[in-house]
C-alpha cells in the first residue's frame, strides 16, 4: 500500500499546501531577481516608503510594483506597517549592492533567462543526459557566451564576485613561495592570480582565458600593479595551455565538464608541465558518508551538482573521483587543503 494511504484529510490538505509552495517556488525566484534588477532594497534602505515613493525611486509602475510586493511579503524582505510604508528587513539587506555578504549579484545571474531556459528543459536532461541549456539554446553554454558578449560580461563578473573569499584563501592557506611562475588556466579576470602575486612579491603569473575574460581582466591587472608580472593569454584550453610554469591553477574549472571532457583538459595541462611541476585545483569536493563534517557544505555542493548538470553537463566529484582523473591525466596526487569556512578544498598534485 502506498505511503500516506490512510492519512486524514488535515494532512493531506497540509502536504498539497506545502507541495503547491514548492511547485510555486519558481514565482518566489522570479521575484527576487525582479528586486534585484531595479535595486528595490537600495531604494529602500534610504527610508521605508510607500509602493507609490517606492516607485518613484526605481522607476517602475506604482499599480504593478504594490501587487508584486503585497504578493511577496511571505517571503520576508520586507514588511509593512499600518501607514502603507514598506520596511527593509535583515534578509531584504542582502539584496543590497555594496551590503556586507550582498547576493545581489547572484539573484540577478540566477534568474537571467538563458539560465531559466535550461531548467525547463529538465526532464529532457534525465531522458538524454545532455544539459537542458543544450535543447533550450542549440549550443553549449561556452558557445552561447562568446557569442552573446553582455551574458559572458555578466557572468564573468558573477564568477569573480563569488571567487573573492576564496581567492584570499588560497593564497593564505598553501605556500606558493616555492614557485617562480604559475600559469592560473581559465583565471578568469584573474582574481586568484591578483591574490597570489599580491601575497608572494617574487612570483609571476601568466593568465590564460578565452579572449572576452582576458580583456576584462587586463584593467584590474593594471590597477593593482601587477602588468609588468603578468602575462595575459588569450586560448582554449580544450587545444592547449602555454608552458613554463612551475605551478598550474585549475580553479573551478573541472566541474564544468564531464570525465571525458575534464580528462582532456588536465591532459593539455600535463603536456605543458615539466615532470615534477605541480598543480593545484581547487574545487567543491564531495563529502562522503562518515568523513568529519560531511554535512556543513554538502546541500550546497549538491545545489551546485545540479547546475553543473541541467547549465553545463559537468558535475561534482568525491576525493576518489578527483584521484582517478588526475591519475588519468598523468598526475598523482599529493594532498587535500580544505579551505577553512568555504565550500572549496584545494587538490594538489604533481605531474609524473
């Protein structure tokens, strides 16, 4: 018999509410992405306003902007009080562009519509394995940025606001004095990079990207004086990563891929690599059952799992999974950093 066969009609009706919240969950989503967009919490953080000052403020529609915030208070970013004025709570403070912890940032890259297209075709993705960004746009993510210059922008920017506590501690947790030159492969605006040249006067880096992340990177380079240390490359990592570096950054990279895919990339790292150079990729890592705080990050981790899956047909992998691939590649691997407080371990290995 199935389960709940004999539950009263309370529980029922209370299991039916809870399910319709989840299915309606998209709505809350959408919601968020829209505050975001029109810096609703910023306007709002100068005073508690009406729906019709707070309209005023962020240029939208009085009648539109009172149905969706009177639609949302349940959510909990706002409040109102007996007089009509809606007031910022700690959560809607999040939403706040230079707010400590903000993710602003991540509401709007969440939400923008070549990333929802993907997710509506989910079940397409369980039928074939292929990503549903794959049915909802005919290409590759990868492909569809380079050829959409504002969404690669955005998500580049995203990616660089998400790396920063990471970036610092990497630098902080591994000893990169050793090194003369590393070469950091898909860098990015080069956040890991700046972090590390900052921290290790006598080392020198060469950035390596495709070419809209390396002209974006080229001003922060130059802002913190690091111009004449670093090398800006622009490539494809999938044909081959430039050579002479003692020290190679794969920084969340791997997961965007599947084995084949991520098998092949390491392999282009090994073949620019003298014997005995190492390389460091950093990466979430898959808690396994028993191992000391498994729990902390591993809801997150598993988040990002599905990402990985529906966006870019990569995936999350266990320590064992990280060992067999590297090992593929012609690297053993030496140790696992994980970074104190985040998600992210670092996986070092040497190339044999």
């Amino acid at each position: 018999m199935p389960e709940g066969a004999n539950r009263s009609a309370e529980e029922l009706a209370a299991s039916g509410r809870h399910l319709a919240e989840l299915v309606g969950g998209y709505q809350a989503s959408a919601a968020i992405g829209a505050f975001a967009r029109l810096g609703v919490a910023d306007a709002l953080a100068e005073a508690p306003a009406t729906s019709g000052d707070l309209a005023a403020r962020v240029g939208a529609r009085e009648d539109v902007l009172a149905r969706l915030l009177e639609a949302t208070l349940g959510i909990g970013l706002f409040t109102q009080d007996d007089d009509g004025r809606y007031h910022l709570t700690a959560l809607g403070e999040l939403l706040r562009a230079e707010a400590p912890g903000s993710l602003r940032r991540y509401a709007l890259v969440s939400t923008e519509d070549w990333r929802w297209y993907a997710y509506a075709h989910l079940a397409e993705t369980l039928r074939t394995g292929e990503p549903g960004f794959v049915a909802a746009h005919g290409c590759r993510l990868w492909d569809y940025l380079a050829a959409h210059p504002e969404a690669a922008a955005s998500f580049q920017e995203s990616m660089a606001r998400i790396s920063g506590a990471r970036d610092q501690a990497v630098a902080a947790s591994l000893d990169f004095g050793r090194f003369h030159r590393v070469v950091d492969v898909g860098g990015g605006q080069g956040g890991l990079l700046r972090a590390l040249l900052s921290a290790y006067p006598d080392l020198r880096g060469v950035l390596f990207d495709v070419p809209t992340a390396i002209e974006a990177a080229g001003e922060p380079l130059r802002q913190a004086g690091f111009h004449e240390r670093c090398e800006a490359i622009a490539g494809d990592f999938r044909q081959a990563v430039p050579p002479g570096g003692d020290a190679y950054l794969l920084s969340w990279i791997l997961h965007d891929w599947d084995d084949l895919a991520a098998q092949g990339i390491l392999r282009r790292c090994r073949e620019a690599m003298n014997k005995g150079a190492s390389l460091f990729v950093v990466e979430m890592v898959v808690p396994e059952e028993g191992e000391p705080g498994a729990d902390t990050f591993k809801r997150l981790v598993m988040q990002t799992d599905l990402e990985m899956l529906v966006v870019v047909g990569g995936r999350e992998r266990t320590a064992a999974e990280f060992r067999e691939l590297l090992a593929a590649a012609g690297f053993a691997v030496t140790r696992t950093v994980p970074l104190e407080g985040l998600p992210w371990s670092v996986i070092e290995g040497v190339a044999t």
